[in-house]
C-alpha cells in the first residue's frame, strides 16, 4: 500500500487500525507495548497483573479481528500465545524500551505470520493456551492441525475461532 498510496494516505489508514486495535486491547486489561509498521504487540499481565490473561487475550483477538473485517477490509494475521516472558526494559544506557521477551513472544509472532496466510482464518493460537482460559472463552475456539513452527523443535497444534472473521464473534 505505501507503493501505492501517499504517505499520508498510509498514516490516516494506519492510525484509523491502530484506533480499533487500542480500543479492544484496552477493553479486555492489554497493554499496547509497541506499534511497529503495521503491527502491534499487545500484552495481558504486564506491565500490571491481570487476573486472566489468557481468556482476556484470546477474547481480544476475537472481537478485535472482527472489528477490523467490519471497518475496513484489513488484511490482518493474529497470534495469541501465553506463557512466561521477561518484562522489562532493554536496550542502551541512553535509550531503553520497556518490552517483552521470550520464547512465548517468538511462538506469538511464528503464529502471527501463519495467521496471515490462512485462508480460513485471521486468528490463531497455541492449543494449550486454551487450557488456560475460561470455559467461557475456551467454547469459541476449535482445535486443528498441528504444524511444526520455524524455529521450533515440537509440533504445536493450532486453534482458531469458531466464528471466523466476517461473522459474528460474540464477546
């Protein structure tokens, strides 16, 4: 798009999917770390505890892809994942960023570029995240296939939402 549109073009477009992307992180308790190009990172139980983050993560990818199809037509890819990470600031003495880092931000990213190329859905997770969520949350979900992402040893088996993008994804 930036080859084709005026940079100011991009910017109104970005800031109009960067709105919609705060809007539903901080809706379910996200913290919006970083916006980088045209991608967020968004994370549930840091810099501030969170009383359940995996539910509140999943649910926020749900609605949020959602609302992203209804305003707009963005072409988005999702990664949900949960687990231990590293939360603090890294960087130089003279320029720190406050960030996460792990291997749970590297799965989230793997799944995210999946997300992006999956016919089917804009939206998927690690199957054990699952495990962590409500049972609430947990019924809009399915189980899939099992790949085995770049970088990683072990298969890890997929979900994505029962509701897929374009339909209604209850909260």
């Amino acid at each position: 798009m930036a080859e084709r549109e005026s940079a100011e073009a991009v910017v109104e477009l970005l800031n109009k999917f960067f709105a919609v992307v705060v809007e539903h992180g901080e809706r379910h308790g996200g913290f919006v770390n970083k916006f980088e190009g045209d991608a967020a990172l968004l994370i549930f139980g840091a810099p501030v505890d969170h009383p359940d983050p995996a539910t509140a993560a999943l649910r926020t990818a749900r609605t949020l892809a959602a609302a992203l199809a209804s305003d707009g037509g963005f072409e988005i890819g999702i990664g949900v994942t949960y687990g231990p990470v590293i939360a603090g600031n890294i960087g130089a003495e003279s320029r720190f960023e406050y960030t996460v880092i792990g291997d749970t931000v590297n799965q989230a990213a793997r799944l995210t570029d999946l997300a992006k190329d999956d016919p089917n859905t804009d939206v998927l997770t690690a199957s054990k995240v699952l495990g962590h969520a409500s049972d609430d949350e947990r019924r809009h979900w399915e189980t899939g296939a099992s790949v085995t992402l770049r970088g990683r040893s072990t298969p890890t088996v997929l979900a994505a939402p029962v509701h897929r993008v374009g339909r209604a994804a209850g909260p």
